[in-house]
C-alpha cells in the first residue's frame, strides 16, 4: 500500500487547489511501485467536488481509475477518515486537515515527510435568512455573538471541531 497524505483544507473551485490535487494525486502514482489499476484516495468534503471533477483528467492522463471514500477529516463517526484507517480500510492517499493529518503521520498511518499542504481555509459563519447580521469583529463581538445565541451547530468535521472548542474555551472568559 502506498501510504501519502496530502492536506485539504479549503475552496473548491480554487484554480491553485484544483492545479495542487491533480499534482499530488499524479505524485501517487508516480511513487509507488508500479502504477495501480485502482489508487484508493479518502478525502475530506470540502475536497470531494474539486476531487470529482479532477478525477476524469487523471484518469485519462494515468490510466488508472480513483476509488474515492469521502468522509470527515475527524470526529467520532465511522465514516472520519481516521476511524476507517484504524479499522484497517486501505488508502493510497488522503486528503484532509492539518490536524487530522498530523495525528494520522504521529500513528504511522501516513508517511511522514509526504504531507503537502494544498489550500488554507478559514472558518465561516451564517446565520438564518432574515437575522440581523452579528458584529464579530473583534474577539469580544464573536464572544457576545456566541454567548447570545439562541443555538450553535457546527459539523463533524475539521472546522467543526475547531469551531466548537474554540467557542466552548472563549464562554470561559
């Protein structure tokens, strides 16, 4: 199993990001023993539209095929990509954030040194059609935004995660 990591964290329609994938997803095939009939890639959402529309060009250009597994770069569900390496599902290359990558190369579930950062991404935030628009501005207009709120979601995922112990640390203060 060819074991590589590459980060992903951020737009999809990036041409930069789109150019960066392609790049890493030919690296693969290119480092490998011999060029696979199918290369297993597990990639985080925020990457799966980007990969999609990547995926023919590589194919076309390789000849080989992508068997693309997309799920969360962490959290607690069987389908986060570091649940489905633990549970021994093979992956040629993965796609996901930093931290979640980091962790994975400190458990040798990927090769240390081949993590490549594709994008940055910053976190989001939206509120309902119709409501006023918060002031979060500055670090005391978030927490106030925060502390106000009526409710919080945030995904399963890396930004979620970084978005739900950032606001739990900040309603300390």
């Amino acid at each position: 199993m060819r074991k590589l990591a590459r980060n992903g964290r951020g737009r999809t329609g990036c041409r930069l990001a789109s150019s960066a994938i392609l790049q890493a997803l030919l690296l693969a095939v290119a480092v490998g023993q011999a060029p696979a009939a199918e290369i297993h890639v597990m990639t985080s959402g925020g990457f799966s539209a980007a990969l999609s529309q990547l995926a023919p060009e590589f194919e076309r250009q390789t000849g080989d095929k992508l068997a693309v597994a997309v799920g969360p770069s962490m959290g607690a569900t069987a389908a986060a990509i570091p649940a489905r390496l633990a549970h021994g599902e093979a992956a040629d290359l993965v796609i996901l954030a930093r931290t979640a990558l980091d962790s994975l190369v400190k458990e040798g579930k990927v090769v240390s040194g081949s993590e490549v950062d594709l994008v940055r991404s910053k976190i989001g935030l939206a509120v309902k059609a119709g409501a006023r628009i918060p002031d979060i501005s500055s670090v005391e207009g978030l927490k106030q935004t925060l502390l106000k709120a009526r409710s919080i979601a945030y995904a399963d995922s890396a930004s979620g995660v970084a978005a739900g112990m950032e606001s739990e640390s900040r309603q300390r203060y």
